[in-house]
C-alpha cells in the first residue's frame, strides 16, 4: 500500500466504453471528470472536457470500460467464526481481520457493502473508523448480529430470541445501538421453518415502523413464502424458491441476493473433497462439518443455474452478494459471482446493474450513488477491455476511485485520510 497521491481533487477519467449502471445504456468515447466535491461533475467526450479543463490531470485507459464502483449487498466483514483457531481472536483481533476484509474490496472494484451480520460493534466502528480518516474503506451500511430462535441457524454467532416481543425487543436494542438494517435467519438446510409468522411479521413490522429495512435468511419452503408474506425488504439466498415466488417478490417490491457464489463453491469444494478423500473425513475440521451438508449444496447449486434466469425474467429486483463466511475462502468474489449470472443467462450490463443502480436502489441511495451520472458520487471503476461483452474484464482491474480519490490504480491499493461521508 502507499500513500495517495497529489491531485485527486479534480481527475478527468476515460475509457473507449462506459457503461452507466442501468442495464442497458452503454456509451463509447466519453470521459468523466471528477469534482472537488467528490461528484461526478461531467460526462463528454474526452476532448471536450479537455478543452473546457486544460490544467487537470487526465488518465485515458483507452480500450478500457468505465462503470460505477460495485457494490457487494451480503458480505460478513467481522465473520471469524470458521477460523480453526478461533480461540484467538479477541476483539481487537476481530477488527483487523474484518479491516483487511474491507480494504480487500478495493481491489475487486468494490466501493460499497452492505454487512449483513457481525461481531457486535464491529461495522460501526469501522464506519466511525473511516470518518476520523483513520483508515480508508469502502461505504459501509450494516445490521448488527443477526436475530434467530433459540438453537436456531447460527445461533452461536447471532442472538437468540423466541416470541415477538422478544423479537422487537431485540431489533429496539440494535437500533439503538447503532444498526442500520435488521438481519433475521429463519431457515438452515431443511425445509422445517425456525421463527413462526407471528415473529417474522413482528420484525418486519417493528423495523418499518421504526424506519429502518430488514433482510432475512430463507432459503427453503415453506419458510420463503412466510418471509414474501411478512414483507421483509430483501430475501437472502431464496435457494429453493419458485417461479411464483419471484412473481410475488417482484410484485411487493422484495429484492433478492441469491448469493449464488457460496453454494456454488461449498457444491465445488465439497465434490473435490469427496473425490480427494473418498469419503473419508477432511483434514479442515471446519471443512468436515460443511461435508455434512453436501447432499444440501449439491442441488442447491442446480437451483441456480437451471432457474436463475427464469427467476430474474420476472422483474424481480436482484442485487449481488457473495456471503464468503469459509475458511481460506475468497474475499468478497463479486466478479464470480456476476460471471455466473452471465453464465446462467443474462447480459453482463445486466450483471452489472445488479452491483450497482439496484443496490443504491435498495438501499435508499440512489440519489448519491449507483449510477455514472454528474452530480452522483465520483466512486467509480476502470477495468480492461469491453466489460459489455465480456463479464471476466472484472478480473482486471485498472482504477477505483471512492469519491473521487483514487483507492486502486494499477495494483496498488492506496491509504490516506480523507473524511468521507459514509
């Protein structure tokens, strides 16, 4: 890492394609010139804005693609849990490790998260972290821990809770402490359905009332239909949902992460280690207890890539996230996960609108950010090549600039103050 350089306040950006973050549009020759207020203050052909700003630094990646900062809605930045020698981490061994979590994300042309569970405190103060120019992160929206029954899924990582008082106590407690979003679990690897529709409709009912958004973990039945009709914002995962379900999730406004990058590398890693080991027990404990579940992810991955497109067809709103919660797993693997979207059937600029404008979107940010639009938040994202025609030019990343300070260029991940509004 090295310090940021001189004369990020002003930059003029080009590349030979830019592609907006709505899904469609994608424009040739033009250039972006970033503000002293860290907006994007105009969008030209490169020669335009040249004339009009002689003096400013210009940094042409000719062939390259332009696009808004990526945006990864279901990461666990705090998530130490599957470390074999957990026992070691402490708090503050807690907080260096979600910190090179959040830096990492740079590297991927990530600029902004939404952390959907963990250790307590943890996001929080890395926001504030990040505000007193400490350290330089992406924009961070958080839940506190999540909220589960009692011997539910993750309980030893999430707090317990049974009855909707209970439940609204709890999300009343997280709000006060600093939670931005309320996360609730209420499915794991069976189709047996852990919180009741008393409690899932008392928590989307004490966070819209006290005007905050809540996601939920669900992926099987009957538990997904109880989450569409409790109303949650976002439905996490959803591995086994039906046509009908993505009908009802368009009409109510429910997005979807499907998360589709977890199962399919549990399917991946599992197979491998059946095949290596035959059937004997993995040397990773922690690999040994995911063994257990293969029969799980094995059609899980199937679910995915048989009906994700039919699914995204019915114009339910889907957002990118990678949930990477295994040991030795890859940070934050948004470009894998928007290349199996591609691969499962949709456009790579439709891929792209999943990490960028919908997410915004979701989050109730979309006047800030999300788009390559003058007047929106210059954080912004400079690969190789025509990413509108081929998804992998994720994988080359060649700048990243979070309000329009360079964060990434050329391999290089930069440090510096700079008090941004998260």
């Amino acid at each position: 890492m090295r310090s940021r350089p001189k004369g990020d306040k002003r930059m003029i950006i080009a590349a030979r394609y830019l592609i907006t973050g709505d899904g469609k549009t994608v424009l040739e020759n033009q250039a972006v010139l970033t503000g002293a207020d860290g907006k994007i203050q105009k969008i030209a052909p490169l020669t335009d804005i040249t004339r009009e700003y002689p003096k400013e630094e210009v940094k042409d990646y000719g062939d390259g693609t332009l696009l808004p900062g990526l945006c990864d809605m279901h990461v666990h930045l705090g998530y130490w849990y599957s470390q074999p020698d957990g026992f070691n981490y402490g708090s503050q061994l807690i907080m260096l490790y979600a910190l090179q979590h959040a830096q990492a994300a740079f590297e991927r042309g990530i600029t902004s998260v939404r952390d959907m569970s963990s250790a307590h405190g943890v996001c929080k103060n890395l926001k504030l972290a990040a505000e007193k120019g400490f350290v330089t992160i992406p924009r961070i929206t958080h839940t506190d821990t999540g909220i589960c029954m009692t011997g539910g899924h993750a309980w030893e990582e999430v707090e317990q809770v049974d009855g909707p008082w209970e439940v609204r106590k709890e999300i009343r407690r997280q709000i006060r402490d600093g939670a931005e979003w309320v996360k609730v679990l209420t499915t794991h690897r069976t189709h047996t359905p852990e919180l009741t529709q008393e409690e899932l409709d008392a928590a989307v009912d004490e966070c819209h009332r006290r005007g905050i958004k809540c996601g939920v973990h669900a992926g099987t039945n009957p538990g997904i239909q109880m989450c569409i009709d409790a109303g949650f914002d976002t439905i996490e995962h959803a591995t086994f949902m039906t046509l009908d379900h993505a009908k009802q999730m368009a009409e109510k406004g429910i997005a979807w992460t499907p998360t589709i990058m977890a199962y399919t590398l549990l399917y991946d890693i599992c197979k491998e280690n059946m095949e290596k080991h035959a059937g004997a027990p993995a040397g990773d404990p922690v690999m040994q207890k995911e063994m257990k579940d293969y029969q799980y992810f094995e059609p899980a991955y199937k679910a995915y890539r048989d009906h994700f497109k039919e699914f995204y067809d019915t114009g339910v709103t889907v957002i990118a996230g990678t949930d990477m919660v295994m040991y030795q797993s890859p940070l934050l693997p948004l470009n894998r996960e928007l290349k199996y979207m591609v691969e499962y059937g949709i456009t790579p600029v439709q891929a792209i609108q999943t990490a960028t404008s919908n997410p915004a979107k979701v989050l109730g940010v979309e006047e800030e950010r999300g788009l390559v639009k003058e007047g929106l938040d210059a954080d912004l994202l400079v690969v190789g090549g025509d990413l509108s025609k081929d998804i992998t030019r994720l994988g080359d990343v060649k700048l990243v600039t979070l309000g329009g300070k360079r964060v990434f260029e050329n391999g290089i991940r930069y440090v510096g103050t700079g008090n941004l509004t998260m």
